[in-house]
C-alpha cells in the first residue's frame, strides 16, 4: 500500500478542487498562498484542464441549441 505525505493530500486537494470548479480565490485562502497567481501558478495545469473542459461543454451545448432552432425552423415552414 502506498504511503500519502501531508503535502501530497494537500495539493491533491486543490486540486480537486479546481477540477471541481472552486473559485480561485477560495482554493487561493484554503492553501494561505500570499496571492492568487501563486496558486493559478502552481495549478495550472489543473486549471488548464478544467478550462479545456469547459470550454468543449459550451460548444457542445452551442451546438445542440443551433441543431434545435433548424429543426424547430425546418418544421414551422411545413
């Protein structure tokens, strides 16, 4: 079985909060960083990630919502 440090848990915990989509300034406080670069600058590969999700999610819905107004157009010229 493996052993977790403090230090381990601990940025496992930001970072599941970033993923979890906390606000910056609230991971930022949590971890006592002097100011929010420091942790956007320690996490960012987290926030990177978080923002590619987002980022292909309204894209999805853009997409649905555009497929839905051809087919509600397409059938009120019926």
């Amino acid at each position: 079985m493996r052993i977790w440090s403090c230090r381990r848990l601990w940025h496992g915990a930001a970072s599941l909060a970033g993923v979890a989509g906390v606000e910056l300034k609230a991971i930022q406080h949590d971890l006592g960083h002097s100011s929010a670069v420091k942790t956007a600058d320690m996490y960012w590969t987290v926030f990177r990630e978080l923002a590619h999700s987002a980022v292909a999610a309204t894209a999805a819905l853009l997409r649905s919502r555009a497929r839905l107004r051809l087919n509600l157009g397409a059938a009120s010229q019926a």
